[in-house]
C-alpha cells in the first residue's frame, strides 16, 4: 500500500517538477521509470522486465550492477573526492596512459565530462594548434549531414541534423557539411556504385573551395550511427585521413558511440588501414555510463604546440569536474574487465552471427535494407522496395511499442532529415549472453514479420 502511494507521488512530481530530454510533455504522459537492472536488463515500476537493446543511451556497454565498477568508484571517493586537473591525480594519469595504449600511438588526454564537451575541446585544440602552428586562418570544420557531434553549440554546429537545430540557429559560424556516405540512398544519384568514394572526394573539394588554409578539420564518426547506422566501406575513413593529410586539416574522429568495443573493434577508426587521427573524442563507453567522463586525445604532433614557449600556448580552457578522479577510477575499472573478459573479441565474432539473422529480414516488403558492425545495427524501414518511400512515424512507433510489449527496448534515428527517422536501431550492451542476443533477434524478427 505503502509503495503505490508512494510510486503515484512520484509520477505526479515527475510530471510537475523533472523536465525529460527529447520528450514531448503531456499530462497523459507516464514516462517509464526504472528501479533496478542486471546486466542487460531492467524492471520499472510495474516490475516488468526489459532488455535493453539501446544499452540506455548507447553507453551501457558492460550492462547493469557489476561490483567491480561501483566498488572503484566508492574507494575512489573516500580516498581523494575530488582534485582539479589543473593540477593531477593518480586514477586520471593511469586513465590518460591507458588510452593511449589502446589508441596504438602516442596520444595525450583532455578530460571533460561528457561527448559534447569532448568535441568542444576538440574544436579549441584544432583551431589553437593551427594559429600556433603559423595559420591562423584555418578556422572551418567540416562535418557530413546526419551527423550528431553533440548538444552545446560548438557541436550541434557540426550536427547536421535538421530537427535538432531549428529552433536554436544561427549555429556557430564555420561549420560545413558535406553529404554522408549513404549508398542505399546515394546523395550522388541512385545509380552510383561508389558513393563511398565520391563521398570522401567531395570532402576534397570542399576543402579546395573553401580554400585549405582556412579549413581547421574534419569531425566524423567512423560509422554514423544515430543519424541511422551507415556503414561505409573501410577505404572511406583511409581516404578521408589522406585527404587531410594532403591539406593539413586535421581529423577528428568522434569515437563517444564507436569507442571501447562497440563495432568490434576497440576503436572503430580502427576497421579501415592506415588511419592514425590527429584527434579522437570519447565518453558513453568510457566508463559503460557509469559516471559521467569525456576525453579528447590528441596525437604528440599536435600536443608538441601546447609546451612550446609563450604567454598564451598553453591551452585556456578549464573543466571543474572533467577527469574526476571517481569517474577516472571507474573507467580504469571498465576498461580492465573489457581487457579481461575479451569483450571487443566476443563482440566482433557474435556480430557475423547477430547480422546475418537480422539480414533475412531483407525478405520482407517493408525491410529496405539492414545493416550494421559489431553491435550496432540498423534496419531502415520502406514503403516499398522500389521507391524507398520511408515508412510513417506512426509505423515506426508501432514497431517499437509492440517490441516493448515483448520485453524489448530498441531505438530509431530520430531527427536527421524530416520524414526519414525511419532506421530502426538496436545497440545492446556489449556483455549481452548469446541467449539475450538471441531474444534480441528473434523478438525483432517475429515483430517485423507480424507489421511489415
Ligand atoms: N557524439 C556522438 C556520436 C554521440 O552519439 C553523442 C551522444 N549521443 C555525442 C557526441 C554527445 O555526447 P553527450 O550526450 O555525452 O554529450
């Protein structure tokens, strides 16, 4: 009795008082709330059970209640609760070390608290190596369409996402965008083979336009993965990275969703040869979600600027909880047991499988196409095969409410161009039992084949 009355005084403060992100608030409206989780799994208020097949924002990577994490969190805080970077501390050198290592280059890290501010720190260090670096005027960055880079302004400027901005432009200026490497809907024309590569070569061509030595850098994400999961072929990233190279912009490659095992590999840069970033931004996997961590790495050529002598080469920007000692410990912790329990392995070899159940799909009127790495992938919904017309967004969240009837979450690309959040997408923590994985599938399969 107790608890009811309890539950129902939170579901009123909830709707008087507590303001959800991306959520369109109406007094009918009762958003889920969870209790508790294990593993991949959740119960809300009901006690219903859910697989999280979205892995709560796409950072849950490790899943739910693992000791080992809140432990080093809770020994991090009672040994040193907080200290500044301006200054050091232990868990944040051991984390910079570690990320470096994994990075297979020498990298140096900015830390901050989350993707957004990760990319923020990104811009400032590019547009500061180049005016140390004797060309002040390069000052543009180049982003693709659909791209999502992050919330402040800095990054939702190289957002590309129509929706996300409407309401809150004009952007920040010097910001380009320049298609994405989309072949099933080619932005070159629906006949072309390669769009891949003319989609890298008009990067190129940006940069000449624009001029080179006014272009600071290229932001991307290995894979985009919310403006709908598009995977490119691997010699995409190698020519964008030779691209800069030739121009002297520098690559920034946005690892918050990719990092730490999510494609397979332990950075999705990683998947195409010969890519050594000049920066990579992280969070989300960082630490599974535990606690809130950003980092900016950025390789010893474009770090070497900073030590150089004068009054104002050192970098100017200051984040009061970024590297957090808890959240540095914590991620420590989260990165030991990806090491340990072979994670990024265990993802790439149960991918092959996960995807080629998922591709019979493709049978059905309403599946365009499915695509995916590691453990994420993308089921992009049509009206018919043949004019690609996108499915309603009414159709859409028909899909996923019966999937959540059935026991699971899963998630789509919201608001890249108006009309087409019709992708959709399934992220699960990378921890996920061949049994959950299997559940994931075959709720999703018997969904489609029931509504397409
Ligand atoms: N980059 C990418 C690719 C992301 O998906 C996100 C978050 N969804 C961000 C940056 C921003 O991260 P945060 O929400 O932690 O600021």
């Amino acid at each position: 009795m107790k608890l009811e009355a309890e539950k129902k005084d939170l579901v009123q403060m909830d709707k008087e008082h507590l303001w959800h992100a991306m959520h369109r608030h109406k007094d009918s409206d009762t958003p889920m709330m969870a209790t508790e989780g294990t593993g991949s799994w959740f119960t809300d208020t009901k006690g219903n059970k859910y697989l999280d097949g979205v892995s709560g924002l796409w950072c849950l990577n490790l899943g739910h209640g693992r000791k080992e994490i809140a432990q080093a969190a809770y020994e991090q805080m009672l040994q040193l609760s907080y200290f500044p970077l301006t200054l050091s501390h232990k868990p944040a050198i051991e984390l910079s070390s570690k990320i470096s290592e994994h990075l297979k280059g020498s990298y140096t890290t900015f830390f901050s608290n989350s993707g957004s501010e990760a990319n923020e720190a990104a811009f400032k260090i590019a547009r500061q190596y180049h005016n140390q670096n004797g060309n002040p005027g390069k000052y543009k960055f180049i982003s693709r369409y659909r791209a999502y880079h992050g919330n402040t302004f800095g990054a939702l400027s190289a957002t590309a996402q129509a929706n996300r901005r409407v309401k809150y432009d004009p952007a920040v200026p010097g910001f380009l965008h320049v298609p994405p490497p989309y072949s099933y809907r080619s932005p070159f024309g629906e006949q072309v083979e390669n769009t891949d590569l003319l989609a890298a070569e008009y990067i190129d061509q940006v940069i000449n336009f624009e001029g080179a030595e006014t272009v600071a850098g290229v932001i991307l994400e290995p894979f985009i993965s919310g403006g709908g999961v598009l995977i490119p072929s691997k010699a995409y990233l190698t020519k964008v990275s030779e691209i800069c190279k030739k121009h002297d912009v520098l690559l920034i490659v946005d690892e918050v969703v990719s990092g730490f095992g999510r494609t397979g590999k332990m950075f999705g840069f990683m998947h195409s040869d010969g890519v050594q970033p000049d920066i990579v931004t992280m969070a989300k996997g960082l630490t599974s979600g535990y606690l809130p961590l950003g980092a900016t790495a950025v390789n010893s050529r474009i770090y070497e600027k900073f030590k150089e002598d004068g009054d104002l080469n050192h970098f100017r920007h200051v984040s009061t909880y970024g590297g957090h000692p808890a959240s540095c410990a914590v991620a420590l912790k989260n990165i030991e047991i990806i090491e340990k329990e072979q994670i990024v392995q265990r993802v790439a070899e149960l991918s092959e499988s996960t995807l080629s159940e998922l591709f019979e799909l493709t049978a059905l009127d309403k599946v365009g196409e499915v695509r995916g790495v590691g453990f994420l992938f993308g089921i992009e919904l049509v009206e018919d095969k043949k004019t690609k017309t996108p499915v309603s967004d009414v159709f859409m969240g028909k899909v996923i409410g019966v999937c959540k009837e059935k026991g699971l979450i899963i998630g789509r690309n919201g608001d890249t161009v108006p009309g087409y959040g019709n992708v959709l997408i399934i992220a699960p923590p990378l921890s996920s039992t061949v049994e959950d994985l299997q559940f994931v599938i075959e709720t999703v399969k018997s969904v489609l084949y029931e509504l397409c």
